[in-house]
C-alpha cells in the first residue's frame, strides 16, 4: 500500500509494481512450458551473466565458469540451463535433406518388430 508521508513518490511505487507485473506476465505466458517466475529470473542472470563473460573471453563460456561469477554451485548453473531449454517440436526436421521428420527416427517401444 502506497504512504505518501513516507517522502516517496507515487511513480516510484507505481514503477516497481508495473514493472513486476510486466515481467510476471512474460515469464507466466512466453514459453510452452511454463516455468515459475524465481527460474525466469535465474534463466535471465545466467544468460546475463553468460553474455558478459562471451564478450571478456571471446569465446562461450564453461558453466564452471559462469558458476564462479555466480557464487553458485556449477549444478545449479547446469539446472537453470537445462531448465531454460525450449522444447523442439516432434515434427521438426532433422538432417541435411529436411526430408525426415524427428518422429520418424524416434522408436516406438509399442511397436512389434518385423522379427515378431
């Protein structure tokens, strides 16, 4: 709740929850899976931080050592990666030709052999 004898400003309030409830949205409605809004800001740190060090190092850089910048355990950094993956479409296709299609070389473990 707004005090205005605290000495603040109104649009200094206001800013903080538009901008919380902007990000809130985007993190609850952009991806196809839907990850809690605590992941969203740990993907958006690493990714920060993945950026800054590309540009130090020429190079990507290793999660070791985006956990050292972090203070954080590699796993964690590992975790947040994996978690910030987009999911690929059974329907994609795969190779040089774009001919195939990823189920067609995904087995089924339904499926009888042609030995059966």
């Amino acid at each position: 709740k707004f005090d205005y004898t605290k000495g603040f400003k109104f649009s200094t309030y206001a800013t903080w929850w538009i901008k919380q409830g902007i990000t809130r949205a985007i993190a609850d409605q952009s991806r196809t899976i839907r990850v809690p809004v605590h992941m969203v800001e740990k993907i958006n740190k690493v990714s920060t931080i993945s950026s800054q060090l590309a540009k130090e190092l020429g190079r990507e850089p290793k999660p070791e050592e985006i956990a050292k910048r972090m203070h954080v355990p590699v796993e964690k950094v590992v975790q947040v990666i994996r978690i910030s993956q987009r999911p690929q479409s059974i329907e994609s296709t795969i190779g040089q030709e774009d001919d195939t299609e990823l189920e067609q070389v995904i087995p089924d473990k339904e499926a009888h052999s042609p030995e059966e």
